[in-house]
C-alpha cells in the first residue's frame, strides 16, 4: 500500500499546487509554473479569473443546492443562452463530459425506441475516441487500455476507422442508431476530421435517420477559434456533449439536443442531483458570458496564430524530433520520433505544465486569455527540453 490514501490510479509528481493566476500556477515551494495544460482543457478562463471568482462567491452567499425537484432561474436563464448560441432547442445540464456522454447515448436509442424502432441501439464510434470513463463512455469509444478488466463488451458498440467514410458506409445497418465522434480528438493524438469528413456525415446521417453526436467536451467552448469545432464545417449535430471550459473550472456540463432528437426524453427519463446547481450555473453564465464575445474569439484564433508559427519554427529547429503539427486554434499536439512523457516531464523541470496523447503527440492546451508573450515563453522552454532531449540522442544517454 501506498503512504497516500488515494485509490492509486493516477501517478502525479511529488508537487503540491496551491494557488494560481491567469496562465500561472504555483507549488508549495513557491516555484512558479506556466501552465499549458489548463486542467485539461478546463480553466478556459486561466486561474482565478476575477469575474468566475465574483460570480462565485456572490451565489456562495445565496443558494448553493436545491436538486432539480425544484426550479431555479439561474439554470432556466442559462440553458437559454445554450439555446440561443448554437443549434440546440433543450439542455440537460450535469456535472462532467462523462455524464454528458450518456445522456447522449441514452437520448439516441430513446429516440428510436419513441419512433417505433426498437432494434435501432448501434452507436458507431471511432478508434482513437476518448467518451469519458463510465461504462457507456468506455464502450462507446472502444479503447482496449479502458475496456480491459471490466468485464465483456456492452452490446450495441461498434469501432470503425478514424476518417474513412468507406469503412463508416459499410458499417451502416438497418440497427444504427447513431454516430458519435470528436471533431478534433484530443486524447486520441490531437486528430482533426476535415471538414468535408464532417459534412459527408451529416448527409449520410439526414439518409438513414441516424443521430449524429458530436463529443465537443474537450475541443468546444472556443478552443478551436470558433464557439464549437464542429462550426468549421458550416454543420451541425443532433445532440452533442460539452463540458471542461464551459465551467471554467467549476464542475459543468451539458447534453444539447434538438427537439426532434429529444422526442423520448420526456419526465422520468434521465435526471441528475447536482447537474445545474446554482453555483455552477453562476460560473457557467460568468464563463459563457466571455467566450462568446466577439473580440475572446479573436484572440484565440490570433495567439493561436502565433503558437503555431512559433511550433513551426520548433519543427525547422528539431525536424528529427518533431514529425507534425496537429489540431486546431489551441488544442494542438507534436507528433514525435520520442515518447512524449520525455518532453513533458523535462518541461515540467523547467516551469512549463503540457501532457501527452496517443501516438506519440505532446498535447498543448493553454488557457484560452493568455498572450504572445506567454507563448514565447512556452517555446523557449520547450526549445530547452528539445535541445536537451536531441543532445542525449547523439550521447546515448538517458534523461
């Protein structure tokens, strides 16, 4: 047994974080850390963003819980802001993506099931998904690494490969109920579907009354320069999760369906005790507030701009190192020739918070307000650890 008394499924270094500001963090020591990690994807806003914190403390003083047995403005008021941003008609709000997921995966076979067709459960996902850690969310995505040990296979999941249309079109039977993929994967090595990819989808969908379900828990709320990834295609979803930086810290998350895809969910079939809370709704209006303005969209895509210039000089620095540049505004990711957790751990040495992906990929997602100079800093860290790693290379010795 370990000398913590935490489940050990995590393995986090020995540094204890105690506060934060902005795009920085600090440990125990006082050392200072630039973090590009932002809880993955999560503190949109960066630490202590002074509006989250008022909006916080001010509902902290008010009502914190009252379950949803009970109405609450705060949660009326910010589903329809949802509404009115994006191409959802209703909102179910819960506490995390996973939550989200299944009540996507739910919604989907209910919709069927309400129209008659019973046998239409298949839920086609994608290798390299990433849906949460429940068991729908594990089954949905079908990574072997999350399935092993919890005994067999759920019923009505199916895999197919990441980007051939081929592959999906064969798949498709009378039983398909619903797609459900990431327009820009994340833990599955930072991989984005072209927009055309996502358009032929949702053609292939209108024809066979499939749902289309996009996964935007990690790659929405800006992050890709646009208020949804899914945006670039000039498309749109039937139902689709989100969650991470639209809490900008705070627990939050939301299943976002139209009308017609939510024809079965009627009383009693879904709920949840925390999902829209009043303390996560005062933060979840504080942090939509910020993000849907014009000029925070602007700045995303021009710092993102930026990062990917600098990572392009990177790559002409460490061409043996770093293979590609993927994703989107800022959510990117390196693909490299060396294992990832070698970088990311020397980052770590040297003030900088970033993790790894599938396939070999260093994973960068910054808070979405930070600037140029937070970036050159981030790249003259990562130019550090580069350097280092390409030295022991020619050495042979270990880091």
């Amino acid at each position: 047994m370990s000398n913590s008394p935490l489940m050990p499924v995590y393995t986090p270094p020995p540094t204890d974080f105690v506060s934060g500001k902005g795009a920085m963090v600090f440990d125990a020591n006082g050392k200072r850390y630039l973090d590009f990690l932002a809880g993955i994807a999560v503190n949109s806003l960066g630490h202590c963003h002074p509006k989250l914190v008022a909006a916080l403390t001010d509902q902290a003083n008010k009502l914190w819980h009252m379950s949803n047995v009970y109405q609450t403005e705060l949660q009326q008021t910010l589903a329809a802001k949802w509404v009115s941003a994006t191409f959802a008609d209703y909102v179910f709000f819960t506490n995390s993506g996973t939550e989200a997921i299944e009540a996507c995966l739910k919604l989907t076979r209910k919709y069927h099931f309400t129209k008659g067709k019973p046998e239409k459960i298949d839920i086609i996902g994608f290798d390299g998904a990433f849906h949460g850690r429940s068991y729908g969310g594990i089954n949905a995505a079908g990574n072997q690494n999350y399935l092993n040990g919890f005994g067999p296979p759920l019923p009505g999941f199916k895999q197919c490969k990441f980007g051939d249309i081929e592959a999906l079109l064969a798949m498709i039977d009378e039983n398909t109920a619903g797609i459900i993929l990431e327009p820009i994967q994340g833990e599955g090595g930072v991989r984005a579907l072209e927009p055309e990819y996502l358009r032929a989808l949702r053609s292939i969908c209108n024809e066979n009354d499939i749902l289309l379900i996009f996964d935007e828990v990690q790659c929405g709320a800006a992050r890709s320069g646009k208020l949804f990834a899914h945006e670039w295609a000039d498309i749109t979803p039937d139902v689709m999760a989100i969650a991470k930086g639209i809490g900008g810290g705070f627990p939050l998350g939301a299943c976002l369906a139209t009308e017609q895809a939510s024809i079965g969910m009627v009383k009693g079939t879904h709920g949840s005790t925390y999902g829209g809370n009043p303390l996560a709704m005062a933060v979840g209006h504080a942090v939509f507030d910020e993000i849907t303005q014009p000029e925070f969209l602007e700045n995303v895509n021009s710092v993102a701009n930026y990062l990917v210039q600098s990572l392009e000089g990177l790559k002409d620095a460490y061409p043996d190192i770093i293979l590609e540049i993927r994703g989107k505004g800022l959510l990117r990711g390196l693909k490299l020739s060396i294992d990832p957790l070698i970088i990311r751990d020397l980052a770590f040495q040297n003030g900088l918070l970033v993790t790894v992906a599938a396939g070999n990929v260093l994973r960068i997602l910054p808070p979405l307000i930070i600037d140029q100079g937070n970036v050159s800093e981030a790249i003259s860290i990562l130019d550090k650890c580069f350097a280092s790693a390409q030295a022991s290379q020619k050495t042979g010795e270990a880091l």
